[in-house]
C-alpha cells in the first residue's frame, strides 16, 4: 500500500533525538517556570504589534521575548512529526493498519481528555492542560504506534 | 478467516521470520495473520499462498461472520 505522506526511515534517529530531550526540556520548564536570560532578547515596539508578545492591549515600547519555549515547542513539534510520518524498516500493509488505528487512538483519546479536563479544570490551571493539549494527539500516537510495533512484542509469547 | 499458514509453514519447516521474508513484511505481519489478528490483502494472501504451492482458497478459509 502506497503513502505518500511517509518519508524515509532515516529520519526516525532524529526524531528520537529532538522529541526526548525536547520533552524532558518541556516538563522541567513547564513545573520549575524557569527563564534562561541568555535565551531572551529585546525586540522593537512595533514588532510586539506583528508577533503578539503581550497581546495587542498590552503593548510595552520594548518587550523581552524568551525563546526556551518556542525552542522547546518547535523541537517537541518536529521530532514528533519525524517519528510519526519516518516509514519502519518494512513498512506494509499490517504496519498500515497499525498506523491507522493509533491514529483513531489519538484523536478519541485526545477529545476524552480534553471533554475531562473542561469539565474539572477550570481558570489558570486551564493554560496547562492546552499546554498539554497541543502536543497530546501527537504523544498518544506515537506512543500507540511504537508500543504496538516495539514493545508488544517484547511481553508477547508469540 | 481461517489459516493454516502454521500448518505449511511446519511443512516446509520455515519460521514466521522466512516466511515473512519471502513475501516481503514483517514478522510481526505474519504473527498477525497466524494468530487471525490480521486479515491480510487479497495480494498478501495469494503471496503467502505462492510460496506454500497451494490456492488461496486451500490457506485460507471464510468463517461465519466475514
């Protein structure tokens, strides 16, 4: 079965290596809400304007943007990206179906998340979990996809 | 649907892995379709069917329900 959407197999080393450090990077910063200086520049007021810094009723004449985050989420993005579109080494009609269903997988257990925490997460808190939120149907689909192909295996008998 | 891919396989004395060679997928693909997981494509099976000599129909077999 063709898929034209699946780049090479070669690119799953990168995606390892983006998607751990960036998620370990991401749960510290997320918890310790700590800002690296050296990571943060002064941009011109009338950039704040195009790039939204503090929003458009918000202006200063000279925000700080700090970049750790956007770093974070760029990798996490990529390196999630890499492993879920790089093919496996034989990529066929089972590994296929595999796919598929960690993709329906993602998507049902994203929505059921997200339905849980509108009801019983409410104010600040709420940032958090859309934090969460955009990287979760990418997280649960990879982590279906390589626990059936990789793990499962590994308890099976068979 | 049924198989009886262990069976032939145990005739030809080949493993999932040789198997899964000859037909170009992977192990995990014929385990699927050995333990009725999986039910492969019509090109999936005649492959498998090629390498035991035998008519698709005579590996695999229609349950109740397909």
């Amino acid at each position: 079965m063709k898929n034209n959407l699946l780049i090479s197999h070669r690119w799953k080393t990168p995606g390892w290596v983006l998607t751990i450090p960036a998620t370990l990077a991401g749960l510290y910063l997320l918890f310790i809400e700590e800002e690296f200086e050296h990571l943060c520049i002064t941009v011109p007021g009338w950039l704040d304007t195009v790039l939204w810094i503090d929003g458009f009723f918000l202006k200063d004449t000279s925000p700080t943007l700090c970049l750790l985050d956007e770093m974070i989420a760029v990798s996490l993005l990529v390196g999630l990206l890499l492993l879920a579109f790089s093919k496996e080494k034989v990529e066929d009609e089972w590994i296929q179906r595999v796919r598929l269903e960690s993709l329906q997988w993602a998507i049902l257990l994203n929505a059921v998340l997200l339905l849980l925490f509108i009801v019983f997460v409410h104010g600040t808190p709420f940032f958090t979990v859309m934090t969460f939120n955009m990287f979760t149907p990418l997280l649960i689909f990879v982590g279906r996809f390589y626990y059936i192909l990789h793990l499962k295996p590994l308890f099976s008998k068979n | 649907m049924k198989n009886i891919i262990r069976v032939e396989r145990a005739v030809l004395n080949i493993s999932q892995a040789e198997l899964a060679e000859r037909v170009q997928v992977t192990r995990q693909t014929i385990n699927a379709i050995e333990l009725g997981k999986y039910v492969p494509s019509a090109a999936l099976a005649m492959k498998i069917a090629r390498v035991f000599g035998k008519k698709v129909e005579e590996v695999f077999e229609l349950e109740d329900g397909d």
